[in-house]
C-alpha cells in the first residue's frame, strides 16, 4: 500500500520524493493470488470472469480516498487508453480488468482484439546472423483474389514469385533480404551492422477510404469498419524493449508519432500506387510496433532523460533498415497496382475515354488543330461527358441508399430502450387484456360464437402477432449491441443454436426446412474468432434470400436450406446450399452477384425492387476476417462455401 499524501510530508524542508517514500508490503497468508483479488470486487460479471480465468498471477492496483471527483467519462477514458498497452499485431496480450465500485456494471473485461482489417500485413524478424538477412513474411489482403482477371497473370511483371497467379491466390509469401539489400548503395565500413541485435517489425498497410472506379479497377476487397477512427486510435509505428513501451515513439498529437519521417517522404515522392516503384506510405496509412531486448541491443541506448533513444549512428542505421522494409511492401503493392492499371486500359476501353477526355479538357492549344482534328477531340469530349454522367448516376443512388441504411442503424441504436419497452409490452399486454376481459365476459354466450366473433378468439391471433413482432424487435434490438460487435472466440455449433431458433418462426410460417450438419466429433475444431455481428450479416442475409427466392413467381418444389459445417486444413469450412432457383441468369458471371446496386429484384412491371446490397454485406464481412466466399455454378439451387480461419484451442 502507498500513502499518496506522502509525497506531501517534508523531509529537510523540502516534499519528499518519490525515493523517498516507502509502501507497505503485505504478505498473503493461506491465500493465492486469485482469491486475493476475488476479495476485493464485487462486480458480478467481473468476479465471474476473473475466477473462470486460467491465471495465477499478476497486479492489482485499487485506488481509494480520492480528493478529485473521479467521473463516469473520465474512467472511460482510462479504460479506452487501456487498450495501448499491448502492440496491435496481438501478441505479448495482457490481460486488464478495470472495475469502478460506483459503476459496478459500466466497465469490466478491457478488450484486447487481434486486428484483421488491414490491406497489408508485413512481419519482418531478425535473428543475429553472419549474412545480417532478415526474414520477412508478407500477407496481401487488399485484393479479391476471386475478382481477378486471369489474363493479369500473363502480364510481364506477373509472371514471376511473388506475383505469379499461385503465389498470389496464396495471399501470403516469405522472403530474406540482406542489410545491404534493404539499404540499397549502403557500405557498412564502420561495422554498425554487427551492433544491431535481434528485432521484429511487424506492420499494417491500411487505406482509409476507396472509389468505386478503383474498387474494379484494383479489385479491392470491401472493407466496413471504420479504418481512420482504429488508426487514430493504435497508428503509428511503437517501439517495445522488452515489452515496455518506450515513448513518444508513435504516440499520436506528439512529434515522436511519425519518427521515421513517412510524411516527409512521401512528400518527396508523392506518386500514385500504380506508378511501380513510386509508392509511398503515408504516416496515416500504417499501424506497426517493433520489439527488441535490451540484452541483445545495448547500442540502442536510453536518453538521459528516458524520453526516447539517443539518436546516434546505430539507431540511424536501424531506423534506414525499418524503411528499408516498409518500401519491400510498397514495392510489392505498386507492381500489382501498376499491372492491374495496365490491364484494365486493355479491358474497359470507356475508361480510356474517360482519361483522354480529361487530357483533352487540359489542353491550350486547341486553335492549333485542323478542323477533323477538331472534330474527332470534340467527339471524345462529348463520350467522355456522356460515360460520367452515367456513372455519377450510379454513385448518387449508392449514397442515397447508404445513407438510409446508416440512418436506420443510427435511429436503431439512438432509441434502443424504446425499443425494449415495445418488446415488454409486446409480451405481456395480451395476458393482461385476457386478465381483465374474462371476469367481466359471459362464457356460454361466447362457447355460442361463432370462433372468428369470439373476442378471445382474436386476442389469440393478436397473440400471434406480437410474437412475431417481438421476436423482430429482439433481432433489431440484437444488431446494435455492443457485445456482439466485439471480436471474440465463437464455436460455430453454439452460435447456430442461437440463430436457427431466431428463424425458426419464420422456417415454419414459409414452410422451409433448414438442416444444419456436422461431425459431433469435430465440435472443439469448429471454433473462430470473428463478431458474431459479422456471422449475422453472412447467413441472414444468405437466408433472406433464399426465402425470397423460393417465394417468386415459377418455383415449386421443397423449400430447403441445408449448412454443413467442416474443419478443413485449419479453416472453417460453411457450404451453404438451398433448393431455391440459383443465381439468375442474366448475371454470366456469377461473381457479379457480389456488386453493391447489382439485383435482379423486379416486380412485375420490371422495376427494381431489390438493393443490391444483401450479396455484397456477405462479401465485406467474409473479407473482413480473412475468409473466402467461393460460389458454386450449381445445376440446381444456389451454393456457395465460406472460408474462415478456425483457433487452435489445444494450448
């Protein structure tokens, strides 16, 4: 225990300090840890899962006899900044429990999520050896692999490791590079490279926003979440030395944020992505954390003050060999960026009127040109107009319809107790009305009623009806919760329980029957981590339309959705299948089907009725968790298997 109104007392005449003031130690007597801590809280969630917990040890830290009035928002801020303490590549995880006694079911458990959504993933380890090579794993999620053309692979760039077509659908590769190779024209005759010990960089490439002219020109996987409010929160790149923070190193609102001096860099080089070889980071772009021991690299010294390193030769030489491996990813991404430019030239010639339609409006000297010129630039002009505002006609309803939907989500959550109290009464005000109705009914005038003039009669169709309600409100009130947001571990059978019986009024009223199919055995392997929010956009979307699909005009025929469930080398396997229709014709590629605004939705008349928007919602959660969505060109029905990466829960 340390008494804070210590440093207050005077020794000498002066405040003690902090070497000055002792705390009490306490040993703990026919006691453990665990049981220690349990004594001290009285939260119920939190005891619950602290003493479920598979720890023996760590730290308690209470703090009580507060002077300052300690806020509800100030604690949150406390337990949001919690979530810093450990890098973002999610190992070396800790695990914090923040409990505050005036609001013993506000806070609890602090998260600490692996993070998923990035384009790039570079993991660069270095052990001390004679060839000073360093190991670097790349992982490229930034392309639908499934979206690709196969033509870009015969492409002279393309044909060679890492880019070639079986490298690629990998997603994932490893190379060596020596210093030298990483610091190009650098000749180490000081010997710095022989001072510099055992390290690992690993980062994330992350871009904040795309058009939708770049999402099928580059062919971008979608991504959902919110990417700018993430790296605001963890970007940058952080130093660990031994696993302790060593600061301001990429602490955000500091100088010590961008100390590699990416914007600078950029700034010298401010090329687009598809010019090879000319891509630049941006420091908003890259979230990343480097380790090191201090026992392994003395030369990376501490300033006296302890702020930060002292900034002599060796660390020059580390900092040119982290840039070193940031440009080996900027160089994979502009090869792939500048091939896939140069094929879609080849392959969407309204493009290229377009661009030479921009070029043209950019000229001065148009008096200079003979009349047929003339004629042929203003024939270009007046294509290039025409394909723009086609395709701004397209954007203007994409956002009309996104910004409903979002609308929607927010009133949603804005009025989520409003919401309950429907769901309340919804439950209960039937019974009530029964309640008092019967006292005051003859019963032999009603058993004389015809069944649909009995007013109890109707009160059990009412009945019906807020069931149907509630269960609807409860979904709704369902999606915006926070816990189901959150990335966690999920057994697939255990989250099926829940869902199926969601649907299971539904199933029944339309007559579908829905199997779900596994190995009982293989129960523990069917396990990954992912929000149970994104499971709820894959499948009730997948069964919301095929419940549309078996009620259109022109099929007959049994109504069945079945999913089987399978562990297959390491990843989830979800092959989901109906009885309905399948995928309409009119889409000769199947992979159309996942195009936001793309439906064949029509009423009778011909009319879109569809958003186009249940197909792609699947495509950008299964992205966003690393997975792989691949439709099946089914003779019957519609079919598609999802791919997602399961835990290994033998530790």
């Amino acid at each position: 225990m340390v008494d804070w109104s210590s440093f207050e007392e005077k020794l000498n005449g002066k405040n003690k300090k902090i070497d000055q003031v002792y705390a009490t130690l306490e040993l703990l007597k026919k006691s453990t840890y665990k049981k220690e801590l349990l004594s001290h809280i009285m939260n119920d969630k939190a005891f619950k899962l602290i003493s479920e917990g598979s720890f023996t040890n760590g730290t308690m830290l209470q703090i009580s006899g507060l002077r300052d009035e300690w806020t509800e928002s100030s604690v949150s801020r406390i337990y949001e900044n919690l979530e810093l303490l450990t890098p973002p590549d999610g190992e070396h995880k800790i695990f914090i429990w923040l409990i505050d006694s005036s609001n013993p079911d506000k806070f609890g458990l602090v998260e600490n999520f692996e993070f998923t959504d990035f384009d790039y993933k570079v993991a660069a380890t270095y052990k001390k050896n004679k060839e000073f090579k360093v190991n670097i794993e790349i992982s490229r999620n930034e392309f639908d692999v499934t979206l690709i053309d196969p033509r870009l692979f015969k492409l002279p760039d393309m044909k060679q490791f890492p880019f070639d077509s079986k490298t690629f659908k990998k997603e994932h590769y490893k190379i060596s590079k020596t210093f030298s190779e990483l610091i190009r024209g650098w000749e180490d005759r000081k010997g710095y490279a022989e001072k510099i010990g055992d390290f690992q960089f690993t980062f994330y490439f992350l871009k904040n926003t795309f058009t939708r002219d770049d999402k099928d020109k580059y062919k971008y996987k979608e991504f959902t979440t919110d990417r700018s409010a993430w790296l605001r929160k963890f970007g940058g790149v952080k130093l660990y030395r031994d696993n302790f923070r060593i600061r301001p190193y990429g602490d955000t609102h500091t100088q010590g944020y961008d100390w590699l001096n990416l914007g600078e860099r950029h700034g010298q080089n401010p090329a687009g992505a598809s010019r090879k070889g000319g891509f630049r980071i941006r420091a908003n772009q890259i979230a990343g954390s480097i380790t090191f021991s201090r026992l392994t690299n003395p030369f990376l010294e501490d300033k006296s003050s302890r702020e930060g390193l002292i900034e002599n030769d060796i660390f020059e030489v580390f900092k040119n060999l982290l840039l070193g491996i940031i440009k080996v990813q900027e160089d994979d991404r502009s090869t792939v960026f500048a091939s896939l430019n140069e094929l879609y030239k080849i392959t969407n010639p309204k493009q290229q009127i377009i661009e030479e339609s921009q070029r043209l409006a950019q000229e001065n000297e148009l008096d200079l040109d003979t009349p047929e010129e003339t004629k042929d630039k203003n024939r270009t002009l007046k294509s290039g107009i025409i394909i723009r505002e086609q395709q701004l006609k397209v954007k203007d309803e994409e956002i009309a319809i996104s910004r409903a939907m979002a609308t929607a989500g927010i009133m949603i959550a804005s009025f989520s107790h409003e919401f309950l109290r429907i769901r309340n009464a919804l439950t209960s005000r039937t019974n009530n009305l029964k309640k008092q109705l019967e006292p005051l009914l003859d019963i032999m005038k009603l058993q004389a009623l015809e069944p649909r003039k009995n007013p109890l009669n109707l009160i059990k169709e009412i009945e019906k009806t807020d069931n149907k309600l509630r269960q609807w409100v409860e979904f709704t009130i369902d999606l915006t919760r926070r816990e189901r947001r959150k990335i966690k571990e999920v057994n697939i059978i255990d989250y099926f329980g829940g869902f199926s019986l969601l649907w299971s009024t539904l199933f029944k009223e339309r007559k579908v029957t829905f199997k779900l199919n596994y190995v009982k055995s293989d129960r523990q392997l069917l396990t990954v981590k992912i929000s149970e929010l994104d499971l709820d956009t894959i499948l009730d979307n997948l069964i919301t339309n095929s419940i549309e699909a078996f009620e259109r005009n022109g099929f007959s025929g049994k109504k069945l959705i079945t999913i089987d469930i399978s562990n297959e080398k390491k990843q989830l396997k979800i092959a989901y299948k109906d009885s309905g229709p399948g995928i309409d014709k009119s889409f000769t590629n199947i992979n159309d089907i996942f195009i936001p605004f793309e439906t064949n939705k029509r009423d009778d008349e011909g009319n879109e009725i569809g958003t186009g928007l249940g197909m792609w919602l699947v495509k950008s959660a299964i992205d966003a968790n690393k997975g792989k969505a691949i439709l099946h060109k089914a003779t019957k029905g519609f079919e598609i298997s999802i791919l997602l990466n399961t835990i290994n829960l033998k530790k």
